[in-house]
C-alpha cells in the first residue's frame, strides 16, 4: 500500500463520516420546515427542495477542503494537546470568515464566492433567508473549495511522503 493509497483512504472515511452528518441535517431542516405551520414561516412554507440541493452542493466541497485541513494539521503534530493547539487558530479563522459573510455579504456576481468559508456562507445565509443569489455564486463557490481542496492535499501529500518531515517532530 502506498503512502497515497494512505492518505486517500484516511480522507475518504473522515469525509464520509463529515457528509452524512451534514446531508442529513439539512434534509432534517427541510422536514422540519414542512411540519411548521405557516403563521411561523410568514406564510412561506416548507424550506425549497432546491435550497437545500444547494446548500448541500455548497456544504460538501467546504467539508472536504475542512477534513484536507484537519489532515495536514494532524500529519505535522504528535499528540491531540499539539493538535487542538494547530487548529484554534483555524477555527477562529473559519469562525471570522463566516462571520464577514453574514455581515458583509459578496454584492452582485462578485469573484469573493470563490474565498472558500466566505463563498459558502455567504451561499447558505442567501439562500436560507430567502434571498437571489447571483447565478454564478454556487459554482464559485464550488470552485473555491475545490481549487483550495486541491493545494491542500498537495502540500499534505508532500508532507506525507517525505519521511523525514514526518517523523522529525
């Protein structure tokens, strides 16, 4: 077994274990959201099928480019004091990004759907409150993630090959 074979497999089941969870949860919400009555939607009803089709095509691409993150960070510590003490800084800065994105939201089909934590935010809070997103956001989004995804697991493969880097801690 290679050291990729490794690293895919670890991803794989850490992902999958994230992706069920939020899949569930948001079809929770739209079942949730169709036993209200409509005095307490303002007369809206049930959740979209389509938001939540959305909101999980955005979620799923943040969660792998989050799990990519979590990898990398507990590839380079040793124990889980060194590791909880890698991602408070990560999660206070997932915490910020998400945080700009409901106050200051992208205007129009702007390029900062892209910015991975901002873009999917920024997504889900639009679509939850009812608002148009831009036709473009969700791609964007999807794209940011993906890209981001991409350089994660190339710095944590080249982390994970090189024996020296990983076992010099």
């Amino acid at each position: 077994t290679s050291d990729t074979e490794i690293f895919v497999g670890k991803l794989a089941s850490v992902f999958t274990v994230t992706a069920i969870p939020i899949v569930l949860t948001l079809l929770g919400f739209w079942g949730a959201s169709s036993l209200l009555p409509e005095s307490m939607t303002d007369g809206a009803g049930a959740l979209p099928l389509s938001v939540i089709a959305q909101a999980i095509l955005v979620s799923l691409p943040l969660a792998l480019f989050a799990n990519v993150i979590l990898m990398v960070i507990s590839i380079r510590t040793k124990t889980f004091k060194d590791a909880q003490s890698a991602l408070t800084p990560v999660m206070f800065g997932v915490m910020f990004t998400a945080i700009a994105a409901a106050f200051v939201p992208p205007t129009g089909a702007s390029l900062a759907y892209l910015i991975p934590v901002y873009g999917t935010s920024a997504v889900v809070g639009t679509l939850t409150l009812g608002g148009i997103i831009p036709a473009n956001a969700v791609l964007f989004s999807v794209i940011g993630n993906v890209l981001a995804t991409v350089v994660g697991v190339i710095l944590a493969m080249q982390i994970f090959n090189r024996e020296r880097l990983l076992y010099s801690m």
